[in-house]
C-alpha cells in the first residue's frame, strides 16, 4: 500500500470517528431543566440517594442520573466548591471555624454593598435619566465606601489564603482602586466633563476620535506584539513584564494623550495621564525604566 492509500485510509477513520461523535452528541439527553417531562422510573434514577442539601435552601439535589438539570450541575459543583474551601481553610489555619468565618465574611460583604447601594439608590436614580455626568459625579464621591465592604472579607479570608494568593488578591485591589481613582480625578469634575452631553471634554473626545481610535489600534497591535514574541522567543511561555513591554507601554500613552493635547478643556488629558501613570505604577515598568528614558531613547 502505498503513501497515498495510507492517507485515504487515515482520512476515512478520521470521518468515521468524527460521524461517530457527531451522532453521539446529537442523541445525548439535553441539560437543560426538563425534569417534568420524565417517566416516573426515570425520575427515580435521577433523584435516587445518596440525596444532597445545599446549606442555602431545602431544595434537593441529585446525583448525576441519565438525565441532568443545569440547575443540580451547579449545585454539585457549589457543594464541591464548598468542600474544598472548607478543607483549605483547615489546611492552612488549623482552625475548624475558618470556614464558618469566611461565609459569614462573605455574607457581611453582601450586606455592606446593599446598605451602599441603598444609601445612595436614591441619588443615582436621580440623575441617571437626567445627565449621565451627574451619575458619574456621584459614583466617584462615594466610591470609597464600596471598596471599605471589602476590608471585612479580607480579613477573615486571609486565614484561609496561602501568601502568594493574599499578595496577588492585595495587588488586584490596588489595581482597581487606582483605575477608578484615575477616572474620578478632582473629585469626578473631570470625568462629568467628558461624559455629560455638553461637556467641553466630551466634545474634545469626539472632535479627536480619529486620532483616539488610531491610539487605540496602535496599543492592540503593540500589546499583541510582545505576546506573540514572548510566546515564540522563550522556551518556557511565562508573562513577566520587561524592559520593552514598558517602552511600547509609554509609546501608547504619549499616543494618547497627543491625541487631545490641543483641547481646550484638559479633562481628557488629566484622565489619560492619570489612568496611565497609576497602571504604570502597579507594573515592573515603576521599577525598570523612568518614563524620561523613553525620550532619549
């Protein structure tokens, strides 16, 4: 048998198997919650022991059967979830209450949003129908009350996190904190600037959407470069910020912030640069380079 008999052959298996697995997902039973539909021998199958409760509801949950709701999928795997945190938290504590501490954080953390969202529901509601800058303004005064609902969480979490998840989870709130602080700058003046329908920095944004959108095309293109190089140059793949990633960094923002240099109103300069130098700070470019390099470069 020659080379190209070989490849037909290989070709036809190929087809069989992919027919195979076409028809068997075709005749597979649906996920979706059909239960009231099933024969009284089937729903046997389906809710027979051992029967799960969720700790939130009555509501029972089967083991898998021949056929499955998404409803008991997910709570299966919420039970597992649950396992598996209870048995970290006892890993690392030693402590049998570190659980019953961590859902309890959980459940204040809730209650701390909805106190914030009910405190200021009234005054968004307000002024969203109105003039979205109003909306904004009032979102950057209160802000900092949302991110302290976190403080309680974090502290009964920490029992239950190793060293580099607590470090990863401070740097992640840091990161946001300082993105929102980059829109709110002077107490939100800015960004109501931007986004309210007669704002003079909005009609800046939109007489330089050209040059905005060419800005923005250049920094998708610049981010895609450097993970394709890494992904090719480096034996092992590992995203780590170097030198250059912080020289196309600061390329992009001068781009930006070019783009409406000549405005009038500087609301959409102060935002980019702030929103540039805080995500800069939180990087290993703060470390590597200063942004003055750039220009002798």
């Amino acid at each position: 048998m020659d080379y190209s008999d070989r490849s037909f052959n290989m070709k036809n298996k190929v087809f069989i198997v992919l027919l195979l697995f076409l028809t068997s997902v075709y005749m597979m039973p649906s996920l979706e919650d059909d239960d009231d539909d099933l024969t009284d021998q089937e729903f046997q199958l389906v809710t027979e022991e051992p029967a799960i409760y969720t700790n939130d509801s009555n509501d029972k949950i089967c083991e898998i059967g021949p056929r499955f709701s998404r409803k008991n999928f997910k709570a299966l795997l919420k039970r597992d979830l649950k396992d598996a945190y209870r048995r970290k938290c006892k890993k690392i504590s030693g402590d049998d209450s570190a659980f019953s501490d961590l859902m309890q954080g959980k459940i204040e953390l809730t209650k701390c949003m909805n106190e914030w969202r009910d405190n200021n529901f009234n005054k968004l509601i307000e002024t969203r129908g109105t003039d979205p800058g109003e909306f904004f303004t009032i979102l950057c005064k209160e802000r900092d009350g949302l991110f302290k609902c976190y403080n309680g969480l974090k502290a009964v979490k920490k029992p239950c996190s190793f060293p580099s998840e607590i470090e990863r989870t401070d740097k992640i709130l840091n990161f946001l904190k300082n993105i929102v602080d980059s829109m709110c700058v002077n107490e939100g003046s800015d960004l109501d600037s931007i986004t309210s329908r007669k704002g003079a920095g909005r009609k800046c944004v939109e007489t330089n959407m050209k040059e905005i959108k060419t800005c923005t095309n250049k920094a998708l293109y610049a981010a895609s470069k450097r993970l394709l190089l890494k992904f090719v140059e480096n034996e092992h793949f590992e995203f780590k910020i170097d030198q250059e990633d912080c020289y196309e960094f600061d390329a992009v923002k001068d781009c930006f912030v070019q783009s409406v240099d000549k405005c009038e109103d500087q609301a959409a300069k102060t935002i980019i640069t702030s929103l540039f130098n805080n995500v800069r700070y939180e990087t290993e470019c703060a470390n590597l380079i200063n942004h003055d390099e750039l220009i002798i470069r």
